[in-house]
C-alpha cells in the first residue's frame, strides 16, 4: 500500500509544482501585456490563469497535503525524523506560496496589481528552490 500511496504522491507534487513554475511565468506575460496596454491577451491571461489555479493547481495541492499525510500516517516514525520537519515547514511555505499566487492573480484580474513582470519573474524562482530542498530532504534525508 505504501508505495502506490507515494506513486500517487510523487504524481502530485510534480503536477503541484508544474503549475506553481507556469501560473507565475503567465503573471509575467500578463504584467507585459498590461503595460502594453493589450487588451485581448489580458483578457486571455486571465482565462488561462483561473483556469490553471482552480482546475490543476488547487487540487493537485490537496492531493499533494492528503496522500502526503497518508503516507505519514502509514509511517508514522517519520514525523520524528528532522529532516521531515524541514520538509513540512517548506511544504507550508508552499501552501502559503499557493495562496499568494490567488491574491495576485485576483489583483492582476482586477487590474489592481502594479507589480512589475521583473518582480514576476524573481517570484517564480520560489518554488524552484522548495523543490530543490524537499528532493534533497526526501531523497537523502540528511538528518
């Protein structure tokens, strides 16, 4: 049972992590788009955006945090291990980092946002650096 569970978690973080490096590589397209004052592709970004959020990276999200727990729950000896405490703080991160994505999109959609497709492209390298970390944790399991 373990395995299938972490076949399903695995499948999960990297559909998680697809969405988190593409929504925030669309900010910066959308963020152009809007100095250039482009309409059309505005209006396109923001389809292309909600649709990303709440149809792949919302519920791959909670599949990443459910199966996650599962397979805590299957080896519960983990939770005293360090190197899992490190790894659920960066997932928290990650969620915290999820959740801004949706305040920035709805400011973009709003045309509210007035941060720079620069500030864009430096936000989309957070997650890059989570995965670094997790993979290492997971893998090697350092301490």
């Amino acid at each position: 049972m373990y395995l299938w569970v972490k076949a399903f978690h695995l499948m999960a973080v990297v559909t998680w992590f697809a969405a988190m490096f593409y929504l925030p590589r669309l900010f910066v397209y959308h963020a152009m788009a809007r100095d250039k004052g482009d309409t059309q592709a505005i209006d396109y970004f923001k389809v292309m955006e909600r649709k990303l959020y709440r149809g792949i990276m919302t519920p791959s999200m909670i599949a990443v945090i459910l199966l996650g727990g599962w397979l805590l729950w299957l080896v519960p000896a983990y939770l005293s291990a360090g190197w899992m405490h490190v790894k659920l703080l960066l997932v928290v991160l990650l969620v915290v980092y999820h959740h801004l994505c949706l305040i920035y999109m709805k400011r973009l959609t709003s045309a509210t946002c007035h941060k720079s497709e620069k500030f864009f492209r430096f936000f989309n390298e957070a997650p890059v650096l989570a995965l670094i970390a997790i993979v290492i944790l997971a893998i090697v399991k350092p301490f």
